[in-house]
C-alpha cells in the first residue's frame, strides 16, 4: 500500500525499511488504521493510538473522564475505519507522580470504560507506570472484521462521502487556544468524540462502499489518504463541505471556517468512496437511523494527491491536513 | 486471576472495576502477561508496554537502536511469558521536536526491528507523534500460542525455577546512577535483553511447566505474581538465586548482590513453577540449548506472599520487586 506524504509519514516509512512483505497470518499490514490477524472468518484487527498531554489535550481543557473517553474514542474509531466490530481494550497509562495517587487514574478509566461500552468493547488488560510527565495513555483497540473496508479500494468516479459535520472540534481548539471557552457543541465534539462504528457497518453492509477511513487527519488529508492509496486524486467541492454549526463565529468568516473543517484533524467522522449514485438514494435511511448527516463532498479522479474546488477561484491544490509534527515544528 | 499487592496493581485494578466476565472470543483477560484471542488451534497473543525516558531508560546510558532494542524486547518478553511465538510489532512513538529531523527515529527504528527480527516478528504498523517530551515508546507485541502458559497453574509443591543470570541490568542502572560506566557485560544486559521466546516454547514442551512469567518487575515481585495468582506462597533460597558475575562489585557485597538480584526488574529472564523432579534431569540439556544456566531457586508451598531463606536468619517476608510508583514516589 503507498502512503501520503508528510513528515509523519516519512517516519513510518523509516520505520518500515523496505520490507513489505506481511508475516504469515497477519492480513492487512503497514499503511492502514488496522493490522488485521487472520481469525477463520472473523479475522481481528488490532490498532494502537497514543494520547499526549499538551499534544492530543490539555488538563485545562478536559476533565480525566473526558480525557480517558476521547484516548479511547480515538482508537476505537481506527476499528470503525476498517468496519470492525470493538471487542477489547488494552490501556497503557504514564501517570505523572502527582497524579499517581489522585482521582486522575479513577476518571480516565471510567472515561476509557465508558467510551469502550459505548461500541461495546471492555478492558482486558493493559500496563501503567509513573512518568516525570506529561500524561500519556496509549491505547490498543481490538476488534473482529468479515472482511476489512481499507483505504485503497477507491476507484476514478467514485463519490467521497463523509459523516456528520465537521470543524466543530477544531473550533473548540481554537478557542481555547486564545483564552476562550468554546461552545457546548464545539466542546463536546472535542470531548467526546462518538466512534463511528455502526455507520461504518451500516456503509459495509451497502456493498457499494470500496474505501474508507476515518477522519483522525482532517478531511484534506484523509481524503487524501484514500486517494493516495487508491492511486488517484480527490476532488472536494468546498461548497458541499458539511461544516459545523458556529464555526464560522470562530474563525470569523467562511472561508477560515472551511479551512477549519478541512484541515482539523479531531472530528473522528467517516469517509468513504462509494460506487457512483450508490449512497444518494440511501441517504435519508442514513440519517433516520444515525441522527447524523451523510454528504457527497467530492470525488475520486484520475491523477494524484488533494484538490478543493471553490466556487470562484477554480481548484486549489490542498497541502494536507493536521500534521502533529508541522504543528510542533512550526 | 487475582493479582498480586502493591500501587500499580491498585491502578489496574481500579481500571478493571468489578467487571472480570471477558468479552466473547477473549481467552485470557486481565492479571496475565498477554491478552489471548480465539483463532481456530492457534489464538493470538497481544500486549503492550510502555517505555518512557528518564523512567525505563536515559539518553545518556542507551544509543538510540539500544532503546529501539530495548523497548521491543521488553514487549516481545511479555510473549515468551506465555509461551507464545511472536509474529508482529505495532509501533507507538512520541518523539520530542528535535529528535523528528534527527537520526532519533531511524536508531529507534532499526533497534525495534533487529529485536523483533532476532525472535521472527515483524513490524507492521503504528502511530508515529511529536510530543514535548519525554522520549516515549509502546510497543504492542503480537504472537501465536497453542496453549497459553499462565501465571495461575502454580501448584504447592512445584518448584521455582529461573532462567540465565540475575541482576546484571539492575547492576548497570546502579553503577550509572552514580555516575560510573557499567562494565560490558552488565551493560549489554540493559540495553540488549534478549527475550527468552526460544527457552519458553522448550520449557512448554515439556509438558511438565504449571505457571511462567517473566522477570520484568524482579524475582520477588514476579515469584510473588506467581504464587499469588496460583493461591500459594513463594518460598526462595537466597543461596541459590544465580547472580550475575560482577553484581557484588557493584553493590559493595552479598548480601546487597542478592537483593539486586531479587528486586532489580531489568532481567526479562523467565521464571516457571515445575512438577517436582521435572526439570532437574533436563538441565544439561537446557544449557546445552540455549547457553544459559537454568537454575532451582525455591518452592511453591501453602500460604500466601514471598519469603527468602537465608542461610543463617531463617525466613524473611520480601516486599516484593521493582515497582515504578514506589521508585518515583518515595
């Protein structure tokens, strides 16, 4: 599988040398949200996602129960982005020494706990030690799968579709980061996160779905993940985008606002490439059933990497979307 | 599984809640060394470990392809404590800024894949972040296992054995933290741990090994994870604990040697309770194998805790081993 471009990236692919080949048993290896362990007909698909102080949250913004859902959330979503259905969870957990014996280990594992209830997985192990700082919870979701949606099932003319509304988390950052409070909306979507596992289901269960993955990078980039790994380009209509309500109000305009919803990379939506005309006439039963929007946002196309297609200016080649080492570096 | 005293287990028990049902296809859950799911004749065995600068290693001490090595080992150990085969690594990594241009990732990179390598696993995905710091890994180790080899089969009367020699790592740790260069042996002992995957599967075939763990929190504390999980008391015999070559140097006697040797949790050798009588024919054999000593330290009997016989003041309650919030707190 080929991967996006970018600095995190270039680690990874250090990381992975030139040898593709897969261990006997493991299905799905480096590139995707999933490995994914040959299992009968129920393979297990295995995921780690880690959570930094200062990086992923801060202690100002969330309480520890908030801290633990959205760790979880976080990792719990990878499986929704292959379809698998969560079944365990292990935590590894750096507590700095203040917090070793106060009620911060209390609330993160209720808020582990509970995020894992929430799609149905439990704890069933995992590792803690004191560190000088900062807090750190790594979590590894675990998760059985018929048949894993990866990202690189897209093909030319497919439609690019996502989940819910997008930029309400990074809204609820960008508040904060100048001193604000964000709106209850905004901070919930930051918060706690809902990993979208049934929607990622239900989108299987269509048969007319050949990529998927889940927005852990902002729209940009991971559309542009798809498309990379697909082999093809997307094309985003900014027009369609489904930007959350109020974020306009925060970024104090509608092109800052798009931006916003294209790039934040802490709206744990879904996106898919589907057949073409195939999610449109299901897209009520979508909504009814989630109580969530599902929005054609663009296209796969021949060529490569991201293009928004504003409403004036004609394409505007996109660099990606958030970048946890662009963010430090800068 | 009942799990054994002190701050951490408080943590994980905590984590845990009430809850010990285990999700369905989940074989082994909570208190043990791996997570087990179901595969057919061959389940998986998944964990995870975290290693954090300046808790588990310091920059000073390793080079960067050391602590790769090292972070992958440890993890890789707690699979050679089930008896399971390794397959696979997931690769969790928080690189402060500086290191994300630098050779960091690409040392880290190459000790995490010639550990894994130099027991069959390979890596096949992960996580890769910048964070302020501190240098943080999670490794999550995958492995096949037929019949997962628990701490809890321990039977009163089996005997305590434990693999090559204790409390060279310990040794190396002490000698930098005051400010020496350890000597190589005790160095390599720190910064290369090999994971006993080999000696486990031997020790498994035998037919006649009740419980196994390995030595990640020292021989006290992890004889004491044994005995507790299996409802019984761990009796040492100080004079036989094999301590490495050197250690007496460095602690300034005997007497502090062994207590090295007992409570230093760097070894990642194994520890097994055996039917009496099983092992002690298979020992050459053992060494033969393997080059390395295996060695009858104590006994399993009725009670509950660990006690060391000493040669002249009779037996001694331990407190068990290495314990991160202990070291950090007091």
């Amino acid at each position: 599988m080929r991967l996006g471009p970018g600095a995190e990236f270039d680690v990874i692919r250090s990381m992975l040398g030139d040898d593709t080949e897969l261990p006997a048993g493991v299905l799905v290896g480096p590139g995707d949200d999933c490995a994914v362990l040959e299992s009968g007909d129920s393979p297990w698909a295995v995921t780690v996602d880690m959570s930094i102080e200062g990086v992923h949250f801060r202690r100002d913004w969330l309480a520890s129960h908030e801290i633990g859902w959205r760790s979880a959330a976080v990792a719990l979503s990878d499986l929704a982005a292959v379809a698998a259905e969560p079944v365990a969870l292990l935590v590894s957990l750096a507590l700095p020494p203040e917090d070793a014996r106060a009620s911060t280990g209390p609330g993160l594992q209720r808020g582990i706990a509970e995020a894992g209830t929430s799609v149905g997985a439990r704890i069933v192990g995992g590792d803690v030690t004191t560190a000088p700082g900062p807090l750190t919870l790594d979590l590894v979701a675990i998760g059985r799968v018929r048949r894993p949606l990866l990202r690189d099932g897209g093909c030319v003319g497919d439609e690019l579709w996502v989940t819910g509304f997008l930029g309400g988390a990074g809204a609820a950052v960008a508040t904060w980061e100048r001193g604000g409070e964000p709106s209850a909306a905004h901070r919930q979507a930051f918060a706690r996160p809902e990993p979208r596992v049934k929607e990622a289901q239900w989108l299987f269960g269509t048969g007319r779905v050949h990529a998927l993955i889940d927005l852990s990078d902002g729209l940009a980039g991971d559309a542009g993940h798809i498309a990379t790994a697909s082999g093809c380009r997307a094309l985003l209509s900014g027009s369609r985008v489904p930007v959350a309500d109020g974020v306009e109000d925060v970024t104090g305009g509608a092109a800052a606002a798009l931006r916003l919803a294209l790039s934040a990379g802490d709206d744990y939506e879904l996106c898919v490439a589907a057949e073409p005309g195939a999610l449109g006439p299901l897209r009520e039963e979508f909504q009814e059933r989630f109580h969530l929007p599902l929005t054609r946002v663009g296209r796969l196309e021949d060529g490569e990497g991201v293009t928004l297609e504003g409403d004036e200016s004609g394409p505007i080649p996109l660099e990606g979307g958030f970048n946890h080492f662009e963010r430090q570096l800068r």
